[in-house]
C-alpha cells in the first residue's frame, strides 16, 4: 500500500509539491484565518482527488 501512495505521487509532481506547500505552511506558518480556511479546503480536496485517483482498497 505505501508504494502504491509512493508512486501515486511521483507520478504527480506538481500536485505533489503543492500538497506538501500547503500542508507545510499549515503547519509551520500562522497565516490569516480566512486564508487559512481556504488552504485547509483546498487540502482536503487534494486528499479526496488523491484517495479517488489511488483507489487503495480495489475490491
């Protein structure tokens, strides 16, 4: 299952990166809280886009 997230994102390098800026600025940084609500929006799209497009658990 890890190497299947692994290469999920590798082969998404753009969506990647931005994943992780967002969640790092989330993270490390305080910004406004409008902002900071539309940053959280816009990660928990890309986490469902990337739980649909993995589709970790095919039955």
């Amino acid at each position: 299952m890890f190497k299947k997230i692994l290469t999920g994102l590798i082969d998404q390098p753009l969506f990647t990166s931005l994943f992780v800026a967002d969640f790092a600025l989330l993270l490390f940084h305080r910004p406004p809280f409008l902002f900071s609500l539309m940053m959280v929006g816009a990660l928990v799209a890309m986490s469902m886009y990337m739980g649909q497009k993995l589709e970790l658990f095919r039955k």
